[in-house]
C-alpha cells in the first residue's frame, strides 16, 4: 500500500458532526453519525476544499431564489435539502484538512447570511406578487429574525461571551422551510411556526447573552 493510500483517512476515523443545542441539533447528528462520516470522507478523498462546498450552498440558494421568483414551489423546496448539505460539511471537511480559521468561519457566516437573505426575500416577493399578505409578511419576519439572531451572537462574541444556544436555528429553519414548500397547504404554517420559534430563539440569545455579560 502506497504512503497516499496510507495518508487517507478511514471512515471509522471520521470526526462526528456537530451537536449544536437546539430542537433537533442534538439527536439529529446521533442518528446521521455514521452517513455523515461515510460522505465526509468521501468528499476528503474527492478533493473537494471547505470553501468548493461554501460557494456550492451559496449558488444553490440562489438557483433557488429564482425559483421562488418564478413561483415554484416544489423544486426549491427540495433544493433546500443540497443546499443545507453543503452548508454542513463545509465546517466539518474544514476541521477534517486543518483549513479551519476565523477567515474561513467569516466567509461561512456571511455567505450564510446572504443565503438566507435571497431565499427568504425571494419568497416574500413571490408571495407579494401573488397577492399572499399575511405569508409574505410572516416570510419577511423570518428572515428579520434570522438575521437578528445571527446578529446578537455577534456582538455577544465582540465582547467575549460565547453565544450557541437557541431552540430553532438554522437546520430548524431549513427543515420548516423544505415542509412547508413541499407539502401543499403547509407553507403558511410552517412560515408561522418560523416566526414563533425563531422569536423565542431570539429572546433565548437576548437573556443569555445578557446574564453572561452581567455576570462578567
């Protein structure tokens, strides 16, 4: 066996996914395990870099929000599921090369965030347009919520507090919204359901935030 085929990682030796402590990001990793790392090693031995899968969810939200705009449903609704799997191992495969940096996790965080702009402001036109109110409304308080989120931990992290927690985050969002675009007659519930609990996500960032600051 040559020193490339020794240098491979083995899929045994894959590191896990990340749990994160929200509504399903603490069991659905548990379950995934062992996918997760079959299709991370995979990537590894493709040759894929961290930022090949970064650019990959970003231009796939955006195929999505054009499909938004010429009112589909149900392809960008199964897009959604690619899009989230890049967004995944891109952080893991990063880890995996020792490519992980604060360079690296900045373009993650900001492509991220572009992402939920497109798709949720693409949604909310669609939905305009199509004279929807009470969705389109839900559609762009999502998506105020999300970065209002993504923003508290921010500034929490510019002054040294460590901010993860957070009932409904983005795999959360992401399952809600592929539901709701799927399954006829869902996408008013599952826009509501975004709101609600994206919004105790934001108070749950607002108080912890809060009392580690005080606390410090």
């Amino acid at each position: 066996m040559g020193n490339g085929e020794k240098d491979k990682p083995r899929v045994r030796d894959m590191p896990p996914p990340r749990e994160t402590p929200s509504a399903i990001g603490g069991v659905l990793p548990r379950i995934l395990a062992w996918p997760y790392r079959i299709a991370l090693a995979g990537l590894y031995r493709a040759g894929f870099r961290p930022w090949h899968l970064t650019l990959a969810s970003l231009a796939t939200n955006v195929g999505i929000g054009i499909l938004l705009l010429e009112d589909y449903r149900l392809v960008p609704g199964l897009l959604l599921l690619p899009a989230g799997l890049f967004d995944v191992f891109d952080g893991g495969l990063a880890r995996l090369r020792g490519e992980d940096s604060r360079l690296g996790a900045f373009i993650d965080s900001v492509s991220d965030r572009l992402s939920d702009v497109i798709v949720f402001g693409c949604l909310f036109w669609s939905l305009s347009g199509q004279g929807r109110g009470a969705a389109a409304v839900l559609a762009l308080v999502t998506l105020g919520i999300s970065l209002g989120v993504s923003h508290i931990r921010a500034e929490a992290e510019s002054v040294g507090v460590s901010l993860s927690e957070g009932f409904f985050q983005r795999l959360e969002r992401y399952v809600a919204l592929t539901i709701g675009l799927c399954v006829p007659g869902m996408l008013l519930p599952a826009l509501a359901i975004l709101v609600a609990l994206g919004g105790v996500t934001l108070l749950q960032r607002v108080w912890s935030g809060w009392r580690q600051i005080a606390r410090a």
